[in-house]
C-alpha cells in the first residue's frame, strides 16, 4: 500500500488517506489509537464497511480469524476501554483477544 496523504488537524493515529482502487479510504493505527508505539509505513491493513463507509485499519498482523461464542466474551469497562474501541475481551488457547468495536472506532475515524 502506498503511503498516506496526512489530514491536517487528525491525531497521529489517523495514518490519512489512501487510494484504494479509486476510492479514497481512511486509513488508521489501531496500535497507535491503543497507545503503542506506531508504525513508520503503512503494513498490514484491514479493510472494513462501518457505518456506510469503507476505513482501513491498520494492524500489527493478523495471526487468525476466530469466531468466538458469547460464552467466550468478558465485557469491557468504560475506563478500560480506550475510548469505546475494545468491548470485550476474549481467551483462545493461552491467547488473550481484544475484541473492538468497529463501529465505535470508525465513529471516531470519520470525524477527521
């Protein structure tokens, strides 16, 4: 992926704008969002439909794709939350899963 076109005023986790087969998506660090360290180029990126409109996420890897039962889901509290972003947490083996809300984060996304 070619690197993205900044959006003045956008915190540093919203990584811009990138063409993507001539649509103009918005693309952000769900690492950086979450207070880690970001990345230098745009990797790995997810693309998701939310809220009527398609934003790239960008991710450290994906290491699988799981479907996870209500069973498995411990709900998230306010403060722990990052801003609505994480709504559960899930185990897989000896894995902890973060389970976000796309549409939360899309939300806070399209703003810029």
């Amino acid at each position: 992926m070619r690197s993205a076109t900044r959006l003045p005023g956008a915190p540093e986790w919203v990584r811009g704008l990138v063409n993507l087969r001539g649509a103009l998506v918005t693309v952000a660090d769900l690492s950086a969002r979450f207070g880690a360290p970001s990345f230098g180029a745009i990797g790995d990126v997810l693309v998701a439909d939310a809220l009527g409109k398609t934003i790239g996420i960008l991710v450290d890897s994906v290491k699988d794709v799981l479907t996870l039962e209500a069973g498995q889901l411990e709900v998230v509290e306010g403060e722990h939350s990052v801003g609505g972003v994480v709504s559960h947490v899930a185990y897989a083996g000896n894995d902890q899963v973060l389970v976000c809300d796309v549409q939360a984060f899309a939300q806070q996304v399209l703003v810029y």
